[in-house]
C-alpha cells in the first residue's frame, strides 16, 4: 500500500495514505526525503482523526532508525510513541547506528545486539550478559 502511494506520488503531489500506525511507520521509512506524503489515521471513538507528514517525520529524526525502533518497541508504535521512545533512549538511536553503518567492527555489533536483546527480555539494568540472563530464567 505504502510503495503504491509513493509510486502514485511521482505523479501527483498530494498523495495521501490512510491507516494504522504501522502505515505510518513505513511511509516515514520508504518516502524519499525531497517528497512529502500525508498519513492520516482515522478517529475511533474518543481520539480524534490525526495527519502526519513524512517530511515532518524524518525532520525529527526518524527515517534512519525507524524500523529498528519499530521492531523493538513493543506495542507502541504511533508517531508519537516512537518519537518519545527516541526521546527518552538516545542510546536507541546510538544502536542503531551500529546497525545501519556498513563499517561497524564485529565487536560493536555484537555488543549492541546483546543490549537490545537484553532489554527486549526485560533483563536487570545490571545483567550484561545475555546467555547468563537465559540460564538464569530457565533455571
């Protein structure tokens, strides 16, 4: 859905998308930066029907580690979610920049893929190691 309204947007200038938060994910991902494309998320109930750009979006720094916070936030995946979880884990964006770069030592991407899934298993903040937080929940 996303790539067909990005496709559409070579055409036109006012593409707009609407749908669930992880439309909104995509589209800050995928959509080049020198185009803008409008999400809108249809009210239910009590909140309210939201717009979102994706030049906005990737303003605030989120075209580069999106999908990665995407998939290691755990339910919250609205703008605003992922734009307060980058907020309050600057190391998030740190992590994902290990990932992202091409020349990362093998030890850094080791390191950080251990972090990540530690908190992914809600380790102690004092536990480093992951095998030793897997024994420790298994026995």
């Amino acid at each position: 859905m996303v790539t067909n309204a990005i496709d559409k947007s070579i055409v036109s200038n006012n593409v707009a998308v609407i749908g669930e938060d992880d439309l909104v994910v995509l589209l800050t991902a995928l959509t080049p930066a020198e185009w803008e494309m409008l999400f809108v998320k249809p009210s239910h109930g009590k909140t309210k029907t939201k717009i979102y750009s994706s030049k906005y979006l990737q303003g605030l720094g989120l075209k580069n580690n999106i999908l990665f916070v995407h998939a290691f936030s755990r339910r919250d995946t609205s703008a605003e979610g992922l734009k307060e979880k980058l907020a309050k884990h600057t190391d998030v964006q740190d992590v994902a920049d290990v990932f992202n770069t091409s020349t990362s030592f093998h030890n850094a991407v080791v390191e950080v893929g251990n972090r990540c899934f530690l908190k992914l298993y809600r380790a102690p903040a004092k536990e480093t190691s992951l095998n030793l937080h897997c024994y420790h929940s298994f026995t």
